[in-house]
C-alpha cells in the first residue's frame, strides 16, 4: 500500500464518517479523528453488506463509488453502536 491509497482511504473515511454522521445525529460528539475512523471501518462494513447482497462494491478509489459504500457502512456501524449503547 503506497501514499497515495492512504490518503485515499483517509479523505473518503473522513467524508463518508462526517457525512454519516450528520445523518445519525452524531456529529456534535464526534471530532474528525472518529469520523475518518467511522467511515474506513464504514468502508469495510459498506463493502461486506453491499457484496453479500450482490452488489459489486467500489474499493480503493477516490470516487462516488468508494463514497457512498463508505458512507453505507458508515450508517450501518453508527446505527449499531447506538443500539448497543442503549
């Protein structure tokens, strides 16, 4: 894995985690450092989910694509984290 993939990864776990966290309504809790690490988890989560229903998922690159699987997955975790904190 050179540089450039993770910056990659960074700059798309970072919109995918704020933007998903804005759905969720936890972006007041959140700092940046949580949001790029919500959305490379998300991106995972978003890949896994998106495969599994056979749906062939965008990876490693900076598109819509890698976007909205990272912001799915996204969705997906901070849904569950919310689940299992109540």
């Amino acid at each position: 894995m050179d540089i450039v993939s993770i910056i990659i990864w960074i700059i798309i776990g970072a919109v995918a985690g704020w933007l998903a966290s804005i759905v969720m309504k936890t972006n007041a809790s959140q700092g940046l450092i949580m949001d790029i690490v919500v959305g490379i988890v998300g991106a995972f989560i978003g890949g896994f989910v998106l495969s599994a229903v056979g749906v062939e998922a965008a990876q490693g690159e900076l598109n819509l694509g890698s976007l909205l699987t990272a912001f799915i997955g996204a969705v997906i975790l901070l849904g569950l984290l919310r689940l299992i904190r109540r």
